[in-house]
C-alpha cells in the first residue's frame, strides 16, 4: 500500500538517548533478570516505563522531533544484528529471544560472546557482529515498530533510528575480510524496513553512518553515494536523516548531499565547520541538523558562539534544526541529583537534561530572535565568566614542574638490561602467573563503602574491613600459587573515579552514571582545572598487603591517557597538557611506592586506542604525547622495578608501535575473545617486551576449562617465547563471582604449570 508522510523539516532533536535508567533501573532489572530474581515479563515492563517517560520528557521540554529505537537491552550493534538476522550459528539453539540476544552479548556456559571492542573514539563498547558465507540476512523489524507505536500513542514526534549499512558491514567482523561487497543482500532489507516504517507513521527516519568520519577510500565514496542514491529512490518511505558524528565526513559528505535524502546530522564540535558545509551547494536543498550543542562532555555550551555557526549556515541549508553532536548515551541524565557539587563548578556544566534544554533555546533564538532567549543567554555568559576567572583552573607549581622536565625524565636502560636485572630481583618462575588487578566487589565491600558514605562507620573501621578483604585475596593467591600477587583493589570505587577523589583539580558526581557496556555503568569525574597530588593515595593499602607475604605484590595505578578518556575533560587547553599534568601526579606515586618496598607497578592503559583520533593525518600528535605522558608517569623508578600495564577491548593493530613505544616491561593485553590475534601484530612489529595475553574473557560468565586455557597459553607461546610471556586473565575481575573467580584462577595456574 502506499503511504503519503509529511517531510516537513523539524527544529529541535537530539540524536539518541541513554537507557540505562536515570538511576540505573534497567541494570538492576536486568541483573535480576540474569539471575532469575525477575522474569521477562517484569523486564520489559520496566524497560518500557523508562521509555515511556523518557519519551514524554522530551516532547514536554519541546523537541519536535524524538529518537526512538536507540533503546537497547545490551547494545545497538547487536541490535542491528538481530534486526538483520546476523547472530552467529552458535547461539541459534537457543529458542527464546532474549536468552539468545544475552548469550550473543556475554555467553553461557557452552556458547562463546560476540567479541567486544570501543565504539569509534569513546568509552562505550559494542559488540562486533560476525558475518561469513552462511550468514543469510532478513529482517526481524519487530522492536523498532514496537517501540514506534509506543511513541505514536504517546502523541510523541517519533523519529525512528537504525544504524545504517555501511557502518553495519564495515564494524562487522568477516571471515573474508571487509563486509561491504555484502550490501547488495542488505539493501533489499533497508528498503523493505522504509516501507514498514512509513506504513507505520514514520515521517523522518534517522540512519546513523558515524563510519563516514573516518578515512575512506573512493572506492568507499563511491559505495556511499551508490547506497543513499538506492535508500532514497524507494517510494514508500519516511524522509531520510543520514547522521555522523566525532569528526568530519569530508568527502563523504558531497556524495551524500548527491542523493535524493532530505537531511543530513553533522558533528559541528567536533571538526564539521560552516565553511564545509558552503563548499557542498547540494545541501542548499536539504535539511540540516548542525551538532552544536556536545553529546559527549558536560560543559556548558557557548550559546552566543553556537548561535553564530547556526546563524551562518542558514545561507547554506534548505533548513536548519538544532541537535546534540551525537546520541546522549555518552552524558549523565541530569543535573539535578548533584547537589553536592561545588556550585561555582556546578554552574558550568550541562548533562543530558540541561543539552535538551540549550537545544531548546538555541532553536527558539534562531526561530525568534535573541530577544526570545535572553534570559538564557545572559545566564550562559555569566557561567563562562566565572570558569574563565576560577583560580583553580592554573596551579603556578604544577605549570612550573612541568617546564623543568626534559627528555631524561622520560627514559629508562634498554629493555633487555633491565630484564636481566629484573629476573634477578624478583626471581620469578618461567611463565609467571597474575591477575590484572581488581577482585570481585563483594556485596559486604558495596555496604561497607555505603556505610562509609552514610557516616555509619567511621574511617577507621572502614579502613579495618578493607585490609580484612585485603587479607582474604592475598592468602586466596597463595592458595592457589599465584606468582605475583594484587590486594584486590577494595577500597576502590572505580579505577578513574578512585584516583580523581584524591587527585587536586578533580570533581566527583553522586549520580552521574553513563553506560560502558550492558549492565556496566561508570561514573566519570570532571577534571575541571590543573592536576596535582596533594598527597600518596595508594600506599598504605599496597604496603599493607606487601606485609602479609613474601611474593611480590603490584602497585596497582591508572595511567594518565585512561584517566583523561574516562573523565569528562576540561576543553580549555590541549588534552595532551592535561595528561601531562595527570602524569606528573601519578609519577610521585610511582616513586614513593618504590622507596616503599614495591617491586612491581602496574599503570593500566586500557584508554590507550581509544583516544586515537579516527582520521589518520591526526594521529602521529596524539601517539606523540599519549606515549610520552606514560613514559614520564614510569620513568622515575629503578631499572629493578618491572613496569607493567594493561589494555583491552581495543583494535590493537592500530596503536602497536605506541604499545611498543610505553616500553613498559610487560604488557597485558585481551586475547581471548580475538584468540591471540593480537600477538601477530605485535609480532610484525618486532615486539620484544614482556606480554601477557589474557588466556580467558572476564566479561562472561564461564568458568574456562584447563584444557581450553592450555590451548590458548600453546597458541601463545607459539608466537612469544617463554621467557617474555606472562599468564593471566583478560581484564580485571571486579564484576566476576568469587566462587567463579576462583575456580578459573585454580585451572589458570594449573594450566601454566603444566606447560612449565
């Protein structure tokens, strides 16, 4: 049947929204659910609530247009993948839904996860689907019209949202290589998904393309403009939105404005600029949806400065609407709940609700002249003022440390000496066994924490339950002949957060929860101003479990790139700065825990790829610095110290020369779910440091046989001889049970023994 839908343009939208719940109602409920304290039925009664009055906030705050379908039990790639039918054969057996979806996203005892890795640039990480020859596509639209439907009743301006086809097959994972020679079988079901949705009231529909950001080919253009020219001939269809986001889309751009869609989404804080937009006449005939207003930090925005890009590029769009850079999924939901932030600092920031609000008085200003938001506008003046004037924002001594440093800060002896004196010094067995740091957060820690925070403990006897949770993993590890040992890191709320609390120039959210994967949410700090070390934050504890055994324990710190891409960073200066200024601090650790006795210290890297720019060009400046800020946080220990650090859920092959270049003694690193991939790339590039690729995936709940952790440690050593690689898990094991932990540590151990 053919459906007639308005294209009238829209004003005011964001890209997507979170949903994990303003107060992470959806992680408990699907814990519960995971755990079988709920069934289905009270899952996704829950689910629905929360976007129900997601939905009606928005309409009520004046957007009139709404994503909807960017709601997601796990993650919107593997969304995109039930959409499409592209789950892997393993999990087919499994005959309800939403098991099946679940065991593609964390496993089960006999069925493997989906791999995992960051999404483009941020801290968010999707599931990456797996296509080969007996992938057969069709398409599953029953959520997406679901949860349209759920808008249409609630008088909601729906705006549905998929992620389109060239970012679906290029993140996808193909046994033959790169997936977009697959695009003629997938088109056929774009297509028939337009049509449904405009059957169903749709009249904008949103395909998310952040692909377009990052190098491609002509070859790839030509794909794009081969795609949208197909997508936007079919003649039941809602309008087309095509939105990229964290860069430019460079010549991207002109072949999408070659196409008959009637909108593009552009990212204008980060790297679109009006002049880009000038130099495509073709966008004179289509909606423009200029990002000004960030979706991925919580400063507030320039109003006056977005008002003059919005004001410009009305001279180069048929229309202009206001937005969010990208989806929302990167910021908190609210202000509201931080009441105990500094009100100084508090009055320059914006989460999820303020940017709907800024979106809002942006476009009315547009609409209306400045006069209709003067109120607004005043206000963002002030705020801008007052963090331009905070001294807090320049520490003369942290500026003046920095200036005295030269290159010798940041060196240590070549590799191989320092290897030999560190045998030596730590007489450690051939394949020598560890964990990357953490141990499972116990509920009798959370409540411990809580009370703590409630002021129904005092310091003092928090302190005493710590080392009490300290003692019981050191003398696990030695139960189970670990070699070199953690404390377990109890007293640590999260591996940014924890260093931001006692770090100068940081602030801490009561409630400022954003979804990293699934069910794991964090809190980022705000790293608001210069950063100093007032004084030792990790010590006492590290210490403590160094007395309780004769093995050596690790320093166990946060290396200063991750610390800046799990925190929402300061935009007043380079990030390369910051993490100078980070680095410092963490190097004065490094240094008082060796003069305390610690002979091994880990400085966790995970962020290390994540902040790599996506186009090329830009990357040698960041390696440069990310490299360089590790280097001086490690350099200022004794050749006899061994450095480690750890990364994961990474496309490694990407930053193998930076890896190299930390000249960290041992670096761990995922491996499992990519099985030992990773070691070939670093084999190419002629790594010759210590490794330990993690032999099992703590993200799932499996407890790994001996027999599939001695297959994995032989596939190793068959790329990295034994007296460089180390054995030890994928990640750190916080979220993990302690009965599981326990057992996979015992068959981990077992199976490097074996080997030895």
């Amino acid at each position: 049947m053919s459906v007639t839908v308005s294209h009238s343009p829209f004003t005011a939208t964001v890209l997507g929204l979170p949903r994990i719940g303003p107060n992470r109602e959806l992680k408990r409920a699907t814990e519960s659910y995971w755990a079988g304290r709920v069934d289905a039925a009270q899952l996704h009664h829950v689910a629905r609530d929360l976007r129900l009055a997601q939905l009606a906030d928005l309409r009520d705050a004046g957007l009139d247009s709404v994503p909807v379908g960017t709601f997601s039990y796990y993650d919107q790639m593997l969304d995109t993948a039930v959409l499409f039918g592209a789950l892997p054969p393993r999990v087919a057996g499994i005959a309800d839904p939403l098991d099946r979806y679940f065991a593609a996203a964390r496993g089960t005892d006999t069925v493997a996860p989906l791999e995992m890795t960051k999404w483009f640039d941020t801290n968010y990480h999707y599931l990456v689907p797996e296509l080969d020859a007996a992938t057969e596509f069709g398409l599953h639209p029953e959520k997406l019209l679901a949860e349209l439907a759920e808008a249409i009743e609630l008088g909601v301006p729906a705006r549905p949202v998929v992620i389109g086809p060239l970012t679906f097959l290029k993140l996808a994972k193909s046994a033959g290589g790169a997936a977009l020679h697959r695009l003629p079988e997938l088109l056929p079901l774009y297509l028939d998904l337009l049509a449904q949705l405009a059957n169903a009231g749709a009249q904008w529909v949103q395909i998310d393309e952040p692909v377009l950001v990052t190098d491609l080919t002509e070859a790839e253009i030509d794909r794009v403009r081969d795609t949208y020219t197909a997508l936007s001939a079919a003649q039941d269809r809602p309008a087309i939105l095509v939105a990229s986001y964290f860069g430019h889309t460079d010549a991207a751009l002109a072949a999408l404005a070659d196409t008959a869609i009637e909108g593009v989404a552009l990212d204008f804080t980060a790297g679109t600029d009006v002049a880009a937009v000038a130099a495509v006449p073709a966008l004179s005939r289509k909606l423009l949806v200029a990002g000004v207003v960030d979706g991925r930090n919580i400063w507030r925005t320039d109003l006056d400065t977005a008002l003059g890009t919005l004001g410009s590029l009305l001279g180069s769009a048929g229309s202009v609407a206001v937005s969010s850079s990208c989806s929302l999924l990167h910021v908190p939901y609210s202000l509201t709940p931080e009441t105990g932030l500094d009100e100084r600092l508090r009055s320059w920031l914006a989460f999820g609700a303020e940017k709907v609000a800024e979106i809002r008085v942006l476009a009315t200003a547009l609409t209306d002249g400045t006069d209709a938001a003067a109120a607004e506008l005043t206000a963002a003046r002030a705020a801008a003022e007052s963090r331009r004037d905070d001294p807090r924002l320049h520490n003369p001594r942290v500026r003046a440390r920095l200036a005295e440093l030269d290159d010798t800060s940041l060196t240590r002896l070549p590799a191989d000496q320092r290897r030999a004196m560190q045998r030596e010094h730590l007489d450690l067995p051939v394949l020598p066994t560890t964990t990357i740091g953490s141990y499972p957060q116990t509920s009798a820690i959370r409540l411990a924490r809580a009370a703590l925070r409630k002021g129904e403990i005092d310091e003092a006897e928090y302190v005493r339950r710590m080392r009490a949770e300290i003692a019981d993993v050191i003398a696990l590890q030695e139960k189970l002949g670990l070699d070199v040992l953690v404390h377990g890191e109890p007293e640590r709320n999260d591996m940014v957060q924890y260093f931001a609390e006692l770090l100068d120039g940081f602030a801490a959210t009561e409630n400022g929860w954003v979804q990293s994967y699934g069910t794991r949410c964090v809190r980022p700090p705000i790293l608001f101003g210069d950063v100093s070390r007032p004084e030792p934050m990790t010590l006492s504890w590290i210490g403590y479990a160094q007395s309780l055994t004769t093995k050596p324990v690790k320093g166990m710190l946060t290396g200063p790139v991750t610390i800046l891409a799990w925190s929402f960073v300061r935009d007043d200066q380079p990030l390369g700065d910051s993490a100078r200024q980070v680095a410092l601090a963490i190097r004065d650790e490094t240094v008082d825990l060796e003069a305390q006795g610690t002979r091994v210290i880990q400085v966790d890297e995970p962020a290390l790829r994540e902040l790599l720019p996506l186009r090329a060009a830009e990357q040698p400046a960041y390696l440069r610095w990310s490299v360089d800020s590790f280097r001086l946080a490690t350099a200022g220990v004794a050749d006899t110290t061994q450095v480690h650090t750890h990364l994961c859920y990474s496309e490694f092959g990407e930053v193998i020369s930076a890896i190299a270049g930390l000249d960290a003694d041992v670096t761990s690193i995922e491996a499992a779910r990519s099985h030992m991939e990773v070691l070939d790339d670093l084999n190419a590039a002629g790594f010759a440091l210590g490794v330990g690729p993690g032999v099992y995936d703590i993200h799932s709940p499996r407890v790994p046989s001996v027999a599939e952790i001695t297959t994995a440690l032989s596939a190793a050593l068959k790329a990295v001889p034994a007296e460089r690689l180390w054995v030890n898990p994928d990640c750190g094991l916080k979220t993990r049970g302690p009965v599981e932990v326990e057992a996979s540590l015992r068959n981990l151990v077992t199976a490097a023994a074996a080997l030895r």
